[in-house]
C-alpha cells in the first residue's frame, strides 16, 4: 500500500464505502461501541506489555500496535459516520476548546 495522505472527510468517506460495497452494511451503534471498547482493550493490552510493567504470556503472540491504533479509528469512524459526525469539524472544534481551556495551563 503507497503512503497516501488521507484527511478526515476522505477516511470518512473511504470507511463508508468499505462498509456498504464489502462489509455489507454497518453494525448497530451499540454494537460499534461494544466492539470499540474490544479495540480499545486490545491496545492498552499491547501498551501494558511494551510500555508499562506487565510482561506477555509464554504463548503469547506479539500484537502490532500501529494495526490496533488503526482498529480504533476504523471504528470510531464508523461511529461517526453511523450518527452524522463530520469527524473534520468535530477536531478542529475540539482544539478550539482546548486552546481556549488550557492556553496558561502549561505554561
């Protein structure tokens, strides 16, 4: 795969043909935010053993922490798109909100 820049609107849009062309349809909301905090388990798994103190079981396999990231996005993604959020707005809303509530908090 090349190394492509894609922005928000463009993942947005790429996630929903994906869904609707190959996975068929998209799960429920609920079903998304069950299979989200899976993701989100999946990755402090790997993050506990890389980076904190617990250290992977004999058999364990080593997971990719950049494939488990990506989890995460795909599927906040489908969040967004499943409940009209314009993952692009929502950003730049949000570092708006943090600019303004932490601009001499670190200073």
């Amino acid at each position: 795969m090349n190394e492509e820049i894609v922005n928000l609107n463009e993942l947005q849009f790429m996630v929903d043909k994906w869904i609707k062309e190959i996975g068929k349809g998209y799960f429920s909301e609920l079903t998304n935010t069950a299979i989200l905090m899976e993701e989100v388990g999946e990755l402090a798994r790997i993050m506990a053993r890389k980076y904190g103190d617990q250290i992977s079981k004999k058999n364990e396999t080593q997971e990719n922490l950049a494939d488990e990231l990506a989890d995460v996005l795909w599927i906040v993604t489908c969040l967004a798109n499943q409940t009209g959020v314009n993952l692009n707005q929502a950003i730049l809303q949000n570092f708006e909100k943090k600019t303004k509530r932490d601009k001499n908090r670190f200073g």
